[in-house]
C-alpha cells in the first residue's frame, strides 16, 4: 500500500507541475544550496567543478533546485554495494553555442542499457519502490526552462546526465 501511495503521490507531482515563475539566477549558488543537503553523508562524496564564468539565467529556481536534488537523490540510490558514491557536479559556459552546460556523473552502477533511451518516460524504473517519475519530471522542468537533457553512461561504470540552458540574459555571476 505504500508503494502505491508513493507512485500516486508521485504521479500527482509529474501532472501538477507549477508554472514556471522565472527570475535572473546564479545556476552556482542553486548547486551549491543543493549540494549542502548533502553534507556529512557517509559514503558520499560530492565534488563541484562551477565556471565562474557563467551568465545568470532566468530559472524557476525551486524547479531547478528540485532538479539538481532529484539528480543527487538518484546518484545516491544507485550506489555499488553501498560503497563510496563519488558525485560529479560541472558547470560550464558556452559562448560559441550560447549554453550553460551543467553536468552530473557519478560512479554508480550506471543506467540499465535496456532502458538508457526511455529514462525520461514515464514509469521507466529498475528500482523496487521507484515509481519511475523523477527523471519524466527533471524533463519536464528542463524543457519548460527550454533546455535539453541527455543521459549516458561512463565505461567501466556510472552514469552521466547532461542539462543544457539557453542563454537568454548574459550577465555574469561573481564568485559566490
């Protein structure tokens, strides 16, 4: 009963996706906010390599930090064996392409190859209580911000997900 009350509520949170509110926003500072929620976890080590040359972008930015702590929460669930979880967080301007590139990579156990092209649909889960809705709703926000978002896999193990933002405003963060 559980587990179908979490893939309602679930699923109640996928169809009731807000409307975006965005404002000009430090993509670092929100990384840095969520990574903080993750201090002093044993056997998790997460470690940020921020540009500090990024524009600010106009962000919902609960949208986006409930996107950066869905991605941590699904790195910290697909630990090895429950042992040392090493977390990647980059943040790169592209002024050729006009992107911010933000990239997550862990060296976890990696997304299943039978389901690597479906992890954003719905109900695509290789977790036993997973509803399989977190990665539907990291697209979803990723594309209302009219981003991109692409999954990988890194030999000999992990995963990588990659978001890209246009830019639309380009003034730069200061070190924050």
């Amino acid at each position: 009963v559980k587990s179908m009350d979490s893939m309602v509520n679930a699923f109640a949170n996928y169809a009731d996706t807000p409307e975006i509110q965005r404002t000009t926003s430090s993509l670092n500072a929100l990384i840095n906010k969520a990574v903080s929620l993750y201090d002093e976890q044993d056997g998790i080590r997460i470690d940020l390599d921020l540009s500090g040359d990024l524009p600010k972008l106009q962000l919902d930015k609960d949208s986006i930090s409930r996107i950066l702590i869905n991605l941590i929460k699904n790195s910290t669930e697909s630990r090895q064996d429950k042992g040392e979880l090493n977390i990647l967080i980059q943040s790169r301007y592209i002024p050729r392409e006009n992107i911010v590139r933000l990239i997550f990579a862990d060296n976890g156990n990696g997304f299943s190859e039978k389901l690597i092209d479906k992890v954003f649909e719905p109900y695509t889960t290789t977790k036993p209580k997973g509803g399989g809705l977190g990665l539907a709703i990291v697209q979803n926000i990723v594309e209302q911000h009219e981003g991109q978002i692409f999954a990988s896999n890194i030999k000999p193990y992990g995963a990588r997900v990659t978001i890209e933002f246009s830019i639309i405003t380009v003034e730069r963060e200061s070190d924050e």
